[in-house]
C-alpha cells in the first residue's frame, strides 16, 4: 500500500534569494528612469523568480520506491559502471534545463553513507560523458533494505554552483530536500542491476512525484489513500 504525504517547502528556494533582490532593485531603478528600458529588467526578474521557484511536492511511499531526485527530462536508462560504488548498476539520468525546478531531492529514503565532490568541465549536461567529465557531486545511500543507491549532481554547461546540503552519517527520507543546481545541469541515479524502471527515455519527470524505478523486493504496490 501507498501513502501520500505533502512535502512542503517555501514556494521561493532560500539559494535564489540573492539572485531576486539584485534582479528587483535594477528594475525598480530602471522602471525609475523609464519604463521601456526597465522591460527587459522585468523579463529577467520573471525569469529569475520562475527558475528558483520550489513547489510543495506529494511524496509517494513505499520501502522499495525509487523517486526522480529532480524535475526534467529521462535522458538515459543503461547498465553502466558506477564509479562512486564501483560496480555495475542500473543508470537513469534526468536533464534539467534552465525552466525545471532545479531543486534537488532524495530518491529514497536512507542513510548517507558516503559523499563525494569532483572538479570538472561544463560540458553541455544533455550529453552523456557530462556524467563523468563535469563537476559533480555523488553521495551513496544504503537503504533500509541494505540496498545501494548513488545519486550524482552534474554540473551543466551554464552551471556553476552545486549546492548539497546532505551530510555523511544523516538519515533522509524518501523525497527530503537536499540540494540545489544552478542553471541547466542532470542527476544520474545508479540503481542495483535487479531495479526495474519505471519510466523511458524521453519521459518528462518531477521531483519527488514521478517514481523512477522499483527495487528488488518491491511487492506490486497500487493502492493509494
């Protein structure tokens, strides 16, 4: 069975605060001097608002549930190497470009075994090598069932500031908060080889509401209240 429970955050990311002031005051100071010129002020000001927006999502539960960590785009779904846990496992990438909530939140919930931070290049996010030639951020997380799941922050081609709030030996649960990306950038989720996806390449995904892919010992779960 599934329970619901909403995930509340401010609608405005703490992270854009900076951003929206300084945005504000130069179209308040340009709407001052004239109003044609202080348009494209106000188009940027939107632009910044929409783009650190941070909804409140409904987690979906259950022991064995994979959650998107990130609103975007399923770019990729492969067995590939992970490097973070050395071992093969079960990849899926979300893209996220500059108009998705780029707040980022737990796949699972779980103890933080594990984080790692790697300098990089800014290679367009989209691509696949992103996941190995741009700065990024990996934290390993063992579930309650003793499973592995890796979940990498990428930095994108305009990116430039990884943002991970989670700390090695913190339990999270299953659609917490943890981390933000500037700007266009991908998670890549590394899943045990027994995972079975939930989604295809092409699909459209958000945080914490669209399930990713069901674990091993995940029971057919339907049910909703």
């Amino acid at each position: 069975m599934q329970i619901y429970k909403p995930q509340s955050h401010p609608m405005i990311a703490k992270e854009g605060w900076p951003f929206i002031g300084l945005a504000l005051i130069l179209f308040i100071i340009t709407a001052l001097w004239s109003v044609w010129l202080s348009l494209p002020f106000l188009l940027i000001l939107v632009f910044v608002v929409q783009f650190f927006r941070d909804p409140a999502r409904v987690v979906p539960h259950g022991d064995h549930l994979v959650l998107s960590p990130a609103d975007g785009k399923i770019v990729a779904i492969s067995e590939a190497h992970d490097p973070y846990a050395k071992r093969q496992a079960l990849k899926i990438s979300v893209f996220m470009n500059v108009f998705n909530v780029h707040s980022n939140r737990m796949p699972v919930s779980g103890h933080i075994v594990d984080i790692k931070y790697f300098k990089g290049s800014f290679v367009n996010a989209d691509l696949d090598k992103a996941s190995l030639e741009n700065e990024r951020n990996a934290m390993l997380i063992e579930t309650k069932s003793q499973q592995t799941v890796t979940c990498v922050q990428v930095a994108g081609l305009v990116a430039r500031r990884i943002l991970c709030y989670a700390k090695e030996g913190m339990k999270l649960g299953s659609g917490d908060r943890y981390g933000f990306i500037r700007f266009g950038s991908r998670v890549d989720v590394y899943l045990p080889l027994q995972a079975k996806p939930a989604v295809m390449i092409g699909d459209k995904v958000k945080a914490t509401e669209t399930v990713l892919a069901y674990l091993a010992e995940d029971s057919q779960t339907t049910t909703t209240e």
